[in-house]
C-alpha cells in the first residue's frame, strides 16, 4: 500500500517537472533555449557560443547570443521558432542580439546584427503579430521590418 | 618641432574619431522582395542621418555611413540581384512547412462575415484540422473610422467571435491564441476616419 502510495507521488512529480518544461516559452535573457534550429549548410560554417566554436550541422540548435559564421565557401540557411527565414551567403557574420516569441505572453521580439556578409530574411510570426519588434542592425543601420522579405549585403572592413 | 608634433599628434587623434579617411567607406545594400504569397511588406533603413522606407519590390537602398541620409530607392534588376545575393538566396530554408495565413473580412462597424469569408472561414477550419495544429493565431483588426477605444474594443469583439465560431466547430480553446490591434495596423494603409472594408478584418495564422 504504501509502496503504491510512494510510486503515485514520484509519478506525479515526474509529470509536473515534465509540464513545467512543456509550458516554458522561450525566456527572453537567460540564452539557453533554442530559439531557432539550422537546416541547410554548405561549406565551412561555425557557431560562437558563449566563447566556444562549434561546427554547424544540420539540425543543430541556435541560442539567443550565438554568431553564426559562414567561411569562403560556406552558407547556412536557418528557421527560428517563429518561422522566421534566415540565410547567409560566404564571408559572413551575424549575432542572434535578441529573439522572444512567447505569445501566451504576448512577448515578441527579434534582433540580428551583421557585420558582414549576405543575407536573405523572410519575416516569421513575430512581424505578424508584433510589427515593430523585428530589428536587423549592421554597423551603419538599423532596419525596421514589417512583416516581409529583404536581401541584405554589409560589407565589412 | 613642438608645432609639428601637435599636428601630428592631432591628427592621429583626427584619424581615430573619424575611422581615418583613408579607410575603404562601409557600405550596406539592402533589397526588398516580394513574400512568397506576392505580398510586399514594407523595410525602414535608418542611420545617426535619417531614414529611408521602401516599400515596393526589388527597390534598393544603399548605406555610406553612420552620418548619411539611406540614398533614395533604386530598382535592381533580377542579374544584379542574383549576382550579389545567389549564395544567400540558394542556402535558404525549404518554405513548404511554413504558416498559412487567412484574412476574414467583416460588415461595416459590426461582428457579421462578408459573404465570401465565410467560406474563407471554412477553408481555414479545415486547414487546422487536416493540419492537426495546435498553434492558430486570431487577430482582429478595425479600418480607421471611429476612435481608437471604440476600434480596439471592435477588434476584440471581431477576433472573439472567430474564436468562439472555432471552438463550436470543434477546435481546442487552449490551441487558439487570441489578439487585437484596433485601429493600428491597417491591412490598406488610408487617412484617418476612412471606410475602408479590407482594414475591416480577422486575420487567422495557422501553424
């Protein structure tokens, strides 16, 4: 009986630990949620990660804050959880500044900075429910997006 | 000599304000394209110099630097496009898996359907169902006539009723997330108190 009774309690525990990392959004500061997942590469590409270099495969997780990286040869194409669309071409470098999309909070926001390179953006959920919270800043400028698809060349130093 | 010194020594101090002018200027070039379903959305460049907004397709706008003006829109044809962008463009994501979109559009100032959404709205049910999504998102939205309190309150009534009209044909409550706007985000950008019944909507995202 009491063996039972002990087996329930550990049962229901495990199921709210389990529900507890269901129904956490993506957290906006803490950078260690994914908060989009890579699904095309070519060539060299690495991930800068809280200072470690990781190499960009398919289906590998990107964290708020990472830099994405491309080499000579590279490209890499990824979707954020939001279904935002982002590719990059050879030679180029972007940081993932920000990325929210927590709607049972009604939190949206996404930032990327480039330094360098090329890029193609298509526009996710968040300009769709939340149209001035997609930002795409190079060094020079600061791009407001609402709700679309740009290309975009930063030519570095 | 101590003359030449403190010029020297000004200019380096120049140089490093500036970035040096003998250094190659940066240069942004950015593209608006037209979204997959042919819609075009609109970009707003801005620098420490003003801002540029685009807002047709395959206009351009080129960056200097932090202290110029974004220079006025210029179309690009398909080659130069592709010239600069074919790596970036070709390494992008397959797009079939992406959201759908429907937009219901409303009678003047009320919660009642046009003739045609209704349909729409049958065409949107039966993508949640044969999609078995658990992520639909209802944003009602009012054209520009009317205050904005009024607005925002019609908004909602607009964005329930789809809602409610979703749960009664058998979705989920907890897979529907509601939202409203008002008066301030036009679908068809117009002057203030202007009729316009493409404004008048609920636009439902399915995912």
């Amino acid at each position: 009986m009491n063996h039972v009774y002990l087996k329930t309690v550990v049962l229901s525990l495990v199921a709210l630990l389990l529900l507890l990392s269901i129904d956490g959004e993506v957290s906006p500061a803490d950078g260690s949620t994914p908060v989009a997942s890579v699904k095309k590469v070519s060539g060299s590409v690495t991930v800068l990660r809280q200072g470690k270099t990781i190499q960009a495969i398919n289906g590998l997780d990107i964290w708020e804050k990472d830099t994405l990286q491309t080499g000579r040869n590279g490209s890499i194409g990824i979707v954020f959880s939001d279904d935002t669309f982002l590719s990059m071409g050879p030679g180029s470098i972007l940081t993932v500044d920000e990325f929210v999309f927590a709607p049972r909070q009604g939190k949206f926001s996404i930032v990327l900075r480039m330094l360098k390179g090329t890029a193609a953006y298509l526009s996710g959920l968040i300009s769709k429910l939340s149209p001035d919270a997609a930002y795409f800043k190079t060094p020079t400028a600061s791009i407001g997006i609402r709700g679309t698809r740009f290309l975009i060349k930063v030519d570095g130093e | 000599m101590k003359k030449w010194s403190i010029f020297i020594l000004g200019s380096i101090f120049f140089c490093l304000m500036t970035g040096c002018a003998t250094q190659q200027p940066k240069r942004d070039l950015i593209v608006l394209l037209p979204d997959p379903d042919g819609k075009v959305g609109t970009i707003t460049v801005t620098t420490d110099g003003g801002s540029q907004v685009i807002n047709k397709p395959g206009y351009s706008t080129e960056v200097e630097n932090l202290n110029k003006t974004p220079t006025s829109p210029r179309q690009l044809n398909e080659n130069e496009i592709k010239d600069i962008f074919a790596s970036a463009l070709s390494a992008q994501p397959d797009l079939s898996n992406r959201f759908l979109l429907f937009i219901l559009f409303f009678e003047n100032d009320s919660t009642k359907l046009t003739r045609e959404s209704k349909d729409i709205f049958s065409e949107a049910l039966k993508n949640i169902k044969t999609r078995n999504s658990n992520e639909v998102y209802v944003v009602g939205h009012t054209d520009l006539v009317g205050t904005e309190s009024y607005n925002k309150e019609l908004s909602s009534k607009r964005a329930s009723y789809i809602r409610n009209l979703f749960v009664s044909s058998g979705i989920k409550p907890g897979t529907l997330f509601v939202s409203y706007y008002g008066k301030s985000r036009p679908l068809v950008s117009t002057e203030d108190e202007t009729p316009e019944p493409r404004n008048r909507r609920v636009e439902v995202i399915i995912r």
